[in-house]
C-alpha cells in the first residue's frame, strides 16, 4: 500500500490526496491540485495569488 503525500488546494486550502484530486494544473513548474472544478476555475482566472500564498504558508 503505498501512501501519498497530502497537499492542498491553492484556492479552499483542502488537505487532499494527490491521487484524488479532481483536477490537477501545473503553474510557474510547480503541480497544484483541486478538490473541485470551481476551485480550479477560480484559479485559472488569477493564480499567481493563490500560488503565492501557498508558496507562503510552505515556507513558514
């Protein structure tokens, strides 16, 4: 059984599984996953924001 690492959605801030995630898009060489549609299409429309606030709360 393998386990996979938890990651977020950059837009609702969702802990999920990378493998089931309903979308995935890779931005600035970086994959960001969503938990939803709407999620992704909010982030398609500006998602140098929410990529930077994730990128933000990685560091800390």
């Amino acid at each position: 059984m393998q386990t996979s690492k938890k990651v977020k959605d950059p837009v609702c801030l969702m802990e999920l599984d990378p493998d089931e995630a309903v979308e995935s898009e890779d931005y600035l060489q970086h994959r960001y996953y969503f938990c939803n549609a709407n999620c992704h299409e909010t982030f398609q429309l500006d998602p140098e924001p929410y990529a930077k606030r994730l990128q933000s709360q990685d560091d800390a």
